[in-house]
C-alpha cells in the first residue's frame, strides 16, 4: 500500500494530547509530539482511518520520553 498522507491520526497516548491528526514527514517514519516537558512516540499501523481530512494512516502510541530537567 503506497500511502502519501503528510498527516497522520494518533492513537492510545494521553488522553488529554491536545491534537490527535498530526503532519508527518514521511509516511512510515516514527512520529514525535512534544508533550508535558517530554515526547510521545508513535508508530505507523498498516491501518487506516476515515476523518474530516479524508483517510489517513493511524499511528499507534509506544512510549514516552522525559527531558532532562
């Protein structure tokens, strides 16, 4: 599946991650979304999803990154 979407939807993280459709720089590479003095980590999924913005691929939540200090 050749997917050309420069945005994203985001799954699973923090509830309360204010933005859950997100640009992207290439499609399949990890994304990271500064978030409370840290970073969320998502990863692509082979799915899927029908938003306002027409299909766009999911992204699901793996981790978190704290920065120093």
């Amino acid at each position: 599946m050749a997917n050309t979407a420069t945005k994203a939807v985001l799954e699973g993280g923090p509830e309360d991650l204010p933005e859950r459709i997100v640009p992207i720089d290439r499609p399949g590479d990890d994304v990271k979304v500064p978030f409370r003095n840290g970073y969320e980590h998502f990863r692509a999924t082979p799915r899927e999803k029908d938003t306002g913005e027409g299909p766009l691929p999911v992204y699901e939540w793996w981790e978190r990154t704290e920065l120093p200090g």
